[in-house]
C-alpha cells in the first residue's frame, strides 16, 4: 500500500494513515504504518541495512489520519517530551449517532482497560476532550462533530461518545454493527518542529466516502 508522505525533512516525516492500517505491529499480519513508512525510506534514500524510525503516537487501526514520525532518536526523544508536556494540539472530526442538547462542551471522564475492551469507570486514568457540534442530518440522526483531545487513552473518543449514548458510526466495538468504516479522522495535528522549534500543522479531509459525504468541510 501506497502512504501519502505529507512532509518530510531530516528529523521527522509526517504522514496519512489510512482506515485499516496498524500504527506498530502487534503479532498479526496485518500492515503497519512503521513498517511501510522505513521500506518507503529504505527504497527512496537506498539506505543498506536497518532504518530508524520512532513511533511517536499511535492511532487505532480503523482510524484514518496525520501522524508524525522520528527519523532520528533526538527527534523522538524531544517529540516524546512534547506529548507529555501536551503541546501537541490533535484534533478530530468524526460522525456519530444521535443529536446533541449540548452543542459544544467538554468531558472528562475515568477510563480503564478490560480485556480488550475500554470502560468508563471511577478508578481508571483520566481521560478529557472538548466538543463541538459543526452539523447534524435528522434525516439519519447523524452528528459531525469536531474534537480537542487533551488526553490521549486508548479507545478514548470511541468510548467516550458511547457511554452518553452517541456512538460512532462504523465502530463495530463500541457502537452498533455497521457494514462500514469507522467515522472517525484524525484530521488535524500541530507539534514543535524537534530541531527548529518552529510550530508545524497540518490538515487533511477525512475520506470523500460513505457518510462523510453529506457534510461540507
């Protein structure tokens, strides 16, 4: 599979990832964006041998978006201090069941693992986003909603949105069995260039398929 490569220089690369993708492997056979991103690097630079790259941040597997990458261990180190130091800025848009009373606000919530699954409950980690409701189609109860995450959980919009009653559309997990992608993109994500310092951002459209094509961007 072809990766839309949205910068590149020294340090980092910046690329799309499309619905499906893994971020890393997990033992499956199933493509990775690692894996896929270091053959890209091998081939274009002709590199011999093994090709660093950190994984800086994950995103689910059905789950499209912008993510950054590390071509150097200095690069991944200081991106890494970054996302602790929350000043990376990624935002969401998705597509969900159900109207909101409530067009814009924030939630903060307790999240813990359990089997494979993520639950809200009191004694988990703690897991915050801020909401904003840009359209909504009564004719199929649809929301499209855009999303601050301040927390990155695992799951975390996917279940987030379930547990009030708006379940994603096309999250087969958390929601209702949909035959269709999960509507949800990681669309927008601005970090501190590791060498440079200068703030980067980057933006992209969620896939021109399927529901996101009742609503204008």
């Amino acid at each position: 599979m072809k990766i839309k490569i949205l910068y590149e220089d020294n340090q980092i690369l910046v690329a799309e990832k499309p619905s499906g993708i893994l971020s890393q492997k997990d033992g499956s056979h199933h493509e990775d964006m690692l894996t896929l991103l270091k053959k890209y690097i091998k081939e274009k630079y002709q590199k011999p041998g093994n090709v660093y790259l950190g994984l800086v941040h994950r995103l689910d597997q059905p789950t499209t978006g912008v993510m950054v990458f590390a071509k150097t261990s200095k690069a991944a180190s200081r991106l890494s201090q970054q996302m602790k130091d929350k000043l990376f800025i990624k935002k969401y848009y998705l597509l969900c069941h159900g109207s909101f009373r409530e067009k814009e606000g924030t939630w903060l919530d307790s999240l813990e693992k359990r089997g494979e699954n993520v639950v809200v409950t009191s004694t988990g980690k703690k897991a915050e986003l801020s909401y904003r409701v840009l359209d909504y189609k009564k004719e199929i109860d649809c929301s499209f909603v855009e999303v601050t995450l301040k927390t990155g959980r695992k799951h975390q919009i996917r279940v987030q949105f379930a547990s009030r009653n708006h379940p994603l559309f096309g999250d087969n997990r958390y929601g209702k069995c949909e035959q269709m992608d999960l509507c949800l993109c990681a669309y927008s994500l601005s970090f501190l260039h590791p060498v440079t310092k200068e703030r980067l951002n980057f933006i992209i459209q969620p896939p021109l398929k399927g529901l996101w094509t009742l609503f204008t961007m």
